[in-house]
C-alpha cells in the first residue's frame, strides 16, 4: 500500500519514541487517514517482532467495524476476537463490560493498543478521570507494551486533561507528539478544501403576545435571547432555504461526479423526520435515515458508503470517524454549536477522493459561535481550549442526558409520533402527494401534528442573502454582510 507523505513520516516518528516510551499522541485532521496509518504502523511493530496482538478502541460502532476491516487488510487476519485473531476492536461504550479474560491477555502478550478520538477519554489520574479514562489509566497505560492515540479535535470542551496525553507544566498546552492540520492536509491535497455558506436573513418578526419586535439577522435574534437556535433550526422556512442552497449545489456537483453525496445532520430524532418530509416536498428527494432508533443503523450507512443514494440524515451517528468519502456537501440543521463537533461534522467531506470534482460544502445558518469556528477552521487547537485545567475530584460525577423535547416517541410505522416546531404552519401538505417507494405513505400524524410549542411566534419575511469573504489560508467563506457587521459590533475577534 503507498502511504501518504504524512502516514508515513507519523509512522517513523512512533517507531523512533517507541524506542524511550510507550505511547504516541497523533494529531492529524479529520479526514487525513488516521485509520490506515495506524494500521500500516500495527503491522510494521509486529512483523519486527515487538508486538504480538492489537487492539483498537474507538467512540462508535461503525468506526470500531472500520478499524477491524483496516486491520484484517494489513495482517491478512481477522481481528474479532476469534480463535485466530491477532486481535479485537471495540467502542469505547465496551469498556465497562469487558471480563477479565481480555485484561489478561496484557499480562501474557505483547500488546498494541490504538485509541481513535482519544479526547473522549479524561484524565491522568483516577480522581480527574472520566469513566472511559479510568480503565485506560488503571488497566492499559502500564500493561500495554505500545500505544498510538489519535485525535482529529485534541482538547475536551470541560477542559480537563486528555487520558494518555502530556501538558506543558508552564502553558498547559497539549504535547502532541505528531501534527498534521487542515492548512497542510489540503495543500498536499489529501483534504478538500472546505467551502462554508452561512445563510441569513434581513427581515426577522417575532410575535409575543401583544408584543412585535423585528431583526435584521439571526445574529441580531439570538444576541436578544428571545428565541433560542435550537428552535430556529426547526423552522420550516429555515430547514426549507437550507435544503434548497444545499441540493443546488449537490445537483450540480453530481453532474460532475454522479456519486456525490450529502449529509444533513439534525438535532433529535423528530427533527430528522421533520427534514426528509420537507425535502420530499420541497425539493422532491428522498433521504436515509439513521439514528440510534434503527437497529441496522450501520447497516444503513455501509449501504449508503457504497450506493448512488443522494442524501442521508443523521443524528450524531456520522460524525467523528465515519468513512463515507462520496460525501461532498453538508446541510448543518445540529443544534449543538461545540466547535469539537463542527469541526468532527466538517470533517465528513473533507476526505479526498479519485472523483472528478473534489469540492466540499457546508451549509449553516448565521449563527455567531458557527460563524466564527469557520473563520478559524484553519488553526487545529482553538486558542481559548487550548489550555487545560488539572483538578482532583473528591467524588464521581454523575451526568444525565436530557433528551430533546418530541425526540422521544417514534409510532409502530416507524414515523415520529409528533413534531414540535415553533412556526405558524399547521397543514404541511396532503399525505396523497407525499408517497414513494422510499418514504412509504404518510400517516395522520405527519400530516397535522406540527404543536406550537411556545407562546412566540417567528416569521421571516426577507430574502435569504450571502456575499463573499476572503479568508487567509483558504479560497472563500460566504456569510452575510449584516452578519459580519453584527460580530464585529458584539466584539467577535474573528482574525
């Protein structure tokens, strides 16, 4: 297999620290090709003679399965944990139900582990550990003869410290031991060079009550804190604009390369319903669905990887690590606005392909933090996580995961029991006109269960607009002029 320069010069890099220590912290962006590296490197230490099984963790299922398949190509073996396998890949969910016949094998044999996405462990001791990080640290740190942690986002939005990595004990800046960004992934052309459109709008009315209030931009909605983003992306009109931009430019990429793809990450699993029956009738098209309420749910994204399907629907189970390199444009509908997770959802259509047209397009509506990640997409650590905080718990925290209101219910006919969106449509078309092979027929409850879910009232009555902008280390960002004015007026460093 020919490597890239990177993979290549990351593997002597290991190879050469291994000498003095066990492990090896790998920085490359999303999309650069940790996977292959780290496999190719797994089989170098072991055809030397200094290792004898691998195995690999990582943050989901469809990424573990990925791992394994890498692995079986390099070793010619299977790696599922079989009588024969030269080694397993798990989740890192697998950690706490692994039994004590797999934590001997470190006592019996030389053992290679690699971490994919090593920043969703915390911790360098038990106290400031998170629970994936405590078994690292207890079980494997010292016990593994060599281990590789990769990360595409290498900093933790808690700020606490990375499992496995070192800080500078001065800055408290992460210590990676190789680095390979987005600036130089795209100039050795082995990244797509991301291209953002942030749509906005100058007409915005909000009805409260008696109470009218207008706006000329997101920006200017959301800095008055009257209405929140996760409800904006729920809006008709604003899921309507984005589908629209996104499948023009999609149209037209797959004249070029008709295998193109497109992603459109929401933000529960209602909200992922609401999105393909409005592009079915706004636009046409039908759409894959995946979330965690579909049992073959890496079933339905290894199908998509290798189909002419146009369009696919996630939430959070294709964004960091997921190999679908057909993906060209993404219509971002998420309302998280982590810059971990906007960089991991960039990611997904940066990976460069023997296509024709390697373009890349995110679409987002104007909000300021997604705004300004774009402009500083080109640096790999953000300068305000860039340091992290060192602190001795006394005690476990425990979190719970709130689920998103109307997420939860889904009916026997697998369409969402409601919808709750904050916009004044109740009839959203006949289910008659809404029918295909792919969509099947809708019931009653898509056909009139769109709930007002608070007492406001959002209408957008202006055009949709962007102009260009000029960003250093790459071609364009597209983002309204209103929009650039409103950052700058609330203090937004954006260079």
């Amino acid at each position: 297999m020919r490597l890239r320069n990177w993979q290549s010069e990351c593997i002597r890099s290991a190879i050469s620290k291994y000498e003095t220590s066990k492990h090896f912290l790998a920085l490359a962006t999303p999309g650069a090709g940790k996977t292959v590296m780290s496999s190719v490197l797994a089989k170098l230490l072991y055809d030397q003679g200094d290792i004898d099984l691998v195995l690999c963790f990582s943050p989901s299922s469809i990424v573990a399965h990925d791992f394994s398949e890498a692995l079986s190509e390099q070793f010619e073996a299977h790696f599922d944990g079989t009588i024969g396998a030269l080694g397993n890949s798990f989740t890192y969910q697998a950690l706490s139900t692994l039994d004590n016949k797999v934590w001997r094998l470190f006592d019996k044999y030389r053992v290679f582990v690699i971490f994919d996405e090593i920043h969703h462990c915390a911790g360098t001791n038990i106290k400031d550990a998170n629970a994936w990080g405590k078994q690292i640290i207890t079980t494997m740190k010292e016990k593994a003869t060599h281990t590789i942690a990769l990360t595409g986002t290498p900093w933790r939005t808690d700020a606490l410290p990375i499992a496995l990595a070192d800080y500078c004990n001065e800055t408290g800046q992460i210590q990676c031991d190789y680095i390979y960004g987005l600036k130089q992934a795209t100039s050795d052309n082995v990244c797509r060079i991301p291209q953002i459109v942030a749509l906005d709008n100058d007409q915005i009315t909000v009805v409260e009550g008696d109470e009218t209030s207008h706006f000329t931009s997101f920006i200017d909605l959301l800095s008055k804190s009257i209405i929140p983003y996760s409800e904006i992306v729920t809006y008709i009109s604003v899921i309507e604009q984005l589908l629209i931009h996104s499948n023009y430019k999609l149209n037209e990429l797959r004249t070029i390369n008709k295998n193109a793809g497109g992603l459109i990450v929401a933000s529960s699993i209602t909200h992922a319903w609401q999105i393909k029956l409005i592009l079915h009738q706004t636009i046409g098209d039908s759409a894959v669905i995946v979330t965690s309420d579909e049992g073959n749910g890496n079933d339905l994204i290894k199908s998509f990887r290798y189909s002419h399907q146009k369009w696919i629907i996630s939430v959070g189970m294709i964004s960091e690590g997921t190999n679908i390199p057909r993906l060209q444009v993404c219509c971002y509908l998420s309302n998280v606005k982590t810059e971990m997770y906007y960089r991991q959802v960039m990611g997904r259509i940066l990976r460069i392909t023997d296509a024709p047209d390697q373009q890349a397009f995110l679409f987002m509506p104007a909000e300021p933090n997604l705004v300004e990640y774009a402009y500083r997409v080109a640096l790999d650590i953000p300068d305000e996580l860039a340091k992290v905080k060192f602190a001795l718990m006394d005690e476990d925290i425990t979190t719970e995961v709130r689920t998103t209101k109307g997420s939860e219910g889904v009916s026997t006919d697998g369409y969402p029991e409601d919808i709750f969106i904050d916009e004044p449509v109740i009839s959203i078309g006949n289910k008659k006109d809404i029918t295909d092979k792919t969509l099947g027929p809708i019931d009653e409850t898509l056909e009139s269960k769109i709930t007002l879910a608070t007492d406001k009232i959002m209408r957008i009555f202006g055009q949709y607009n962007h102009t260009e902008i000029e960003i250093d280390g790459f071609n364009q960002l597209i983002i309204s002029d209103k929009s650039l004015a409103k950052l700058n007026q609330y203090g937004t460093k954006m260079f």
